[in-house]
C-alpha cells in the first residue's frame, strides 16, 4: 500500500556510487526493515544497516550517518526544508500511499460544510488534489493551505507544525484530515481553531477529534494548575537538529527567574521519564517536540509543560490565551 520505492533507493545508491548504507525507518515500517535490507544488498551488493533507534520524524534525523555508512536512506517522512540543507548522500523515501479515495469521500461529503479545508499526512498528500476536484464536483469550497518553510507540501501537517491548516483558517468552516490516528490531526485541533475531522481512507471512515482534543486539553489545564506552586524548574533542550530551541529556552529561563523560582537548563537528546527521574526540580519545561507534554504527561511524575504553558503557570499568559507550542519554520 505504501510506495517504498525500492528500485529508486538502488537506482540512487548505484549513481552516488556508494559503498554502504545506513536505513532509517519509523516504528510502522520497521516491519519491512529486513526486507528493504536485503533488496538493496541484492541489487547493490553493499553492507545495510538498520538504525534502531526510535523515529518520530524528520526532525529524528540521523544525521551522525557518517559514522557508520557513506549514505542514509530515511524513510517514511519529508524533509524539513528550513533545517536540512541539500545532503546529497541523504534520500528522503516519503511513502506514498496508493489509495482510491473517490468513493469514500463522496459517501462522507454530506457530513461536511460548505467550506472545507484540505489537510493530510506526508503520505496522503498525493491524494488531496482528488479529494479536492471530488468534493468541488459535490458544491463544496475546497482551500489545501501552504505551510511555513518547516513544510515540504501544501496541506501537509506535522505533529508540531500546522501552519498548512493556520494559513486557510479564515476560509473554511473545518478541516478534512486525511489519514489514520490522531497524532497529527490534533495538532492542527490545537493550533487551527476549527473543528477537525478525519477521513480514513483504509477504512472508509469519518470521525471528529474534538473529543480527544478537549479531554487533552482539560489535562493540559491541570498540569498548569499543578505546576503553579511549583519553585524550581528544568528547561529541556533536545539535541536533536529539528526540535533544538535554545533561544527560546534561555528566554524561559529568564521568566521563571524573574518570578523569583528557580531555573535549570539540561540538554539531551531522548526525554524519558527515566531520564529525568534523578532531578530535584518541581517541574519540567520542554522546548522539544511538544508533543512530549500534549500527549505523554501521565508518564511523568511531575508537570511536564510547554513554554507557553510555563507563562500561565508563572503569570503570564491567562488560561484564555491557551496556545499550541508550535515549532515553525522561518
């Protein structure tokens, strides 16, 4: 179902004239890792290796690949053209899917308003110039929004970045998803403010995110509330090349101190429960991927939240002015 492009992968390590490979997936295609190995050892005859460490996205980069191959073969996500910079050793394998979605979408076009805004995941942004001409065929307005430079597509959305949805806002009544989960429709449900629902396009279905959104947010509302006694703070800054916010790190650090409360700065690359089990801080502030405190707060002993949520821990910012931690581009 999804495009790996296989005979392009050996097709660009034979013009490279490579001698060996590093191959990145993301935890849903790692299924097919030992597959992809030995079709370009077949063809290519060269040494594969798979990296295992977990992938999230682009922003995981493995972008020390020369330590252990002459090229990286990353899987299952586009570049982030405002940090990755042309590598020619490096090859993005989106993953295309390869999905008829006219007839689910026409069955599901009456549950829609007059106004509808396209959005998908990189795999799934193929398919949005037919789900646009089909629900236009229907009288529906269709708007597919362009991204800031952090975004490759139009209507393509990124778990921290919607900026594809934001950009169109204006124009629509809500937002079409395309794609399975929830991972990345909700972050264009915190980000949009507009209602999200999602299409899948296995499946046939339609369902509203507004629900989940809601009872995360009502977390996100008693984490800031817990962290209001809170008189010492670590700010995290991750190493990894798509989620490193130093600046705005040192700016939080400011805040807090200004507040009369304590604040630390650590950096690392993994943010784990385990890793920061051994800190006597009252709470955490990520400048990471913000998905870290949106979607895994439970697993942390202490709050665990965003910058913006820092502000209306601290004073500055009201609970009414919730926003997104959204990492954009430039």
């Amino acid at each position: 179902m999804f495009d790996l492009r296989l005979n392009d992968v050996t097709e660009w390590i034979r013009l490279r004239g490579l001698s060996s490979v590093a191959v990145q997936l993301p935890e849903g295609l790692k299924i097919r890792a030992a597959e992809i190995a030995d079709h370009i050892f077949s063809v290519n005859n060269i040494p594969v290796t798979i990296i295992g460490d977990p992938c999230y996205g682009a922003c995981d980069l493995y972008v020390n690949y020369k330590d252990i191959a002459n090229g990286l073969i990353h899987f299952g996500h586009s570049p982030i053209p405002s940090i990755m910079k042309d590598d020619d050793n490096i090859f993005f394998v989106e993953a295309f899917a390869s999905v008829d979605v006219k007839d689910g979408i026409t069955k599901i076009a009456s549950e829609l308003p007059e106004r509808v805004g396209l959005l998908a995941t990189v795999q799934y942004v193929n398919v949005l110039g037919t789900v646009k001409e089909t629900l236009e065929g229907l009288g529906k307005k269709v708007a597919i929004g362009k991204g800031d430079d952090r975004i490759r597509y139009e209507g393509q959305v990124l778990g921290c970045n919607c900026s594809s949805a934001s950009s169109v806002a204006k124009d629509v009544d809500c937002f079409l998803f395309i794609g399975e989960g929830d991972f990345h429709p909700l972050a264009a449900a915190f980000g949009a403010g507009k209602e999200i629902k999602v299409f899948d396009p296995i499946t046939n279905e339609l369902r509203s995110v507004n629900e989940t959104r809601d009872r995360i947010l009502r977390k996100r509302f008693a984490a800031i509330e817990k962290a209001k006694d809170a008189d010492s703070f670590l700010v995290i800054v991750s190493t990894k090349a798509g989620q490193r916010r130093d600046a705005l790190a040192c700016d939080i650090v400011k805040k807090i101190v200004s507040k009369g409360k304590k604040a630390y700065k650590a950096v690392m690359e993994n943010i784990t429960p385990d890793a920061l089990l051994s800190y006597r801080v009252d709470a955490y502030v990520n400048t990471a991927c913000p998905r870290i405190a949106m979607d895994d707060s439970a697993r942390y002993g202490k709050p665990m939240l965003t910058p913006p949520e820092l502000e209306a821990a601290i004073g500055l910012r009201d609970w009414d002015n919730y926003e997104f931690d959204e990492i954009r581009g430039q």
